[in-house]
C-alpha cells in the first residue's frame, strides 16, 4: 500500500509513484509499504529499477566475478 498522501499526490499531478519522485515531490524510499508480499514485489520492483539506472557499471563488475 502506498500512503494515503502519496495517493492523493498521484491522482491530483497524474503523475506515477516513479513520476513523483523523479520529480522530486516524493523522496524516494519515504514510500510506506504495508509488510504485504505484493506491497514487497513493488517496492523491490522500484528499488531495482533505480538502482539498474544507476549502476551499470556495477553489474559489470559482478559479472566479471
């Protein structure tokens, strides 16, 4: 679940959860998750679509291992 605040936020600026934080109306993991599986897979989902962004190099190197 996301947070009621960040709800209202997405439906009055139309914007994606992604979309707000890009933005920078939403910091990025002050997104509550309720401990539900579902609520896990997104927040996973998002953090490694961030993280893909950002470290390519990275994965390089882990392949290299």
């Amino acid at each position: 679940m996301i947070t009621k605040q960040v709800q209202t936020l997405m439906q009055i600026t139309g914007l994606s959860l992604q979309g707000l934080v890009q933005s920078g109306l939403v910091d990025e993991v002050v997104i509550e998750y309720k401990v539900t599986f579902n609520g896990l897979n997104k927040l996973d989902e998002f953090l490694r679509s961030q993280h893909s962004k950002s470290s390519k190099r990275s994965k390089r190197l882990a392949t290299a291992k």
